[in-house]
C-alpha cells in the first residue's frame, strides 16, 4: 500500500457523498462557510464553480460515472492517471475498494478504510512537526476540528503552501498533492485533516478525530 491510495479512497468517499448530494440537487450544501485556510486564485475559484455547478449533459447516473474516470480522478486528486490505476487495483485486492454492482464505479470500502486509518495508520505513513513556516491548517487547527479541541503546544500543525494563511509547525502531508486536492473539495479538506489528527494527536485528540472520521465516512 502507498500513501497516495489513501487519498484516492478518501476521494471516493466524498465523490459518494458528492452523489448523493446531486440526487438530491443540493451540491452547494457541501461548502461550510470559512473552509479554506489559503487564499483562492481566479484558477481555484474556477475550479471550485465547476465544483458547485456541474454540467451535466447526460442523466445522473452517466453523470456520475464520469466522477470516476481516471482523467477526472486525476484533475481531483493530482495523482497521475497511471497510478490511480495502480492504486485502484491494490485497493481492491486488498479490500479496501469494491465496485459498486449498479452503476460499476469504484468504492470504497469504509468500514476497513475507518479501521485501518484508527490502528494502523501512523505506524505505515507516519508524521511529526517539523519547522516553522507558512502553510494550511491541518489535524486539530483545520476547521473540521478547530475550537473543538485545545492545542498544547505553541504551534499549530500547517502543511507547508506559500499561499497558506496559517503559521505553524511543518507536517509532511500524507501525498504530495494534498494541497491540490484539498482546495478543489471542502469534505477532502476535513477528511485529510482528522487523518492528521490521527497520525499525530495525543488520545484525547486521536479520540475525537476517530468520531468525527466514524461519522464523515458513514461507518455504522
């Protein structure tokens, strides 16, 4: 297994959500007030729209599957259409992803996901605090978790970005585009940052971000 499998699955997990959302026809729900911690240039906002507003062409299901091409998983995520097709198949031969028996998308397994990311996480992909620098809130200072916890230390965890609006201790983010795909999907935001709650909180703070993560994923 590799680091950028985890952020596939957590992609497949809010594009599921992000489903539901449409046949419903409240996709703009998604969107907290206040989510980024960066600030937004004219090619993110663009990004963001098409987010918001898709244009759909097809019915909901054609529209759906074309979520889930590698062409778009790769636009989403920044991991390259080679190995999202690498890492689709690891998934599922493993078990973390099956496909879906209806419309032949991939999904993810959330139950083993949940279990995998609480008890073995931080010893595969581990992380620290490093130096201090600029960069985007991340594990207990991220929205999903902010005001809900107090942090102990002086700094807070940031994944370095020139474009970040926080200062804090450098966490090495779980794949190098997590800042890609953060800032194209407010659910990859909260769900990256309790990953990083996990991999680098105390109890207390592992325990809330196990909740919150049991919740997000849909875990019963």
């Amino acid at each position: 297994m590799k680091s950028q499998d985890i952020l596939l699955l957590l992609k497949l997990v809010s594009l599921r959500k992000q489903e539901q959302r449409i046949e419903r026809g409240s996709e703009s729900s998604a969107w907290p007030s206040g989510w980024q911690d960066w600030e937004v240039v004219e090619e993110e906002q663009s990004a963001l729209d098409d987010f918001l507003l898709p244009e759909r062409r097809f019915g909901v299901n054609e529209y759906i599957s074309t979520l889930y091409t590698a062409r778009k998983l790769e636009a989403d995520t920044g991991i390259s259409k080679s190995q999202i097709n690498l890492a689709l198949n690891r998934c599922l031969d493993i078990g973390l992803a099956k496909k879906d028996r209806k419309l032949g998308v991939p999904r993810a397994n959330v139950r083993a996901l949940f279990e995998f990311i609480v008890f073995g996480l931080k010893y595969v992909f581990p992380a620290k605090p490093k130096e201090i620098t600029r960069g985007i809130a991340t594990a207990f200072a991220a929205p999903v978790l902010k005001d809900k916890l107090m942090s102990a230390g002086e700094f807070v965890p940031i994944w370095p970005d020139a474009k970040g609006n926080t200062k804090g201790q450098a966490v090495e983010p779980l794949y190098k585009s997590v800042g890609h795909a953060i800032r194209r999907d407010p659910e990859m935001y909260s769900l990256l940052a309790l990953v990083d709650a996990m991999r680098l909180g105390q109890p207390r703070e592992k325990a809330l971000a196990a909740d919150l993560l049991k919740q997000s994923l849909g875990v019963s």
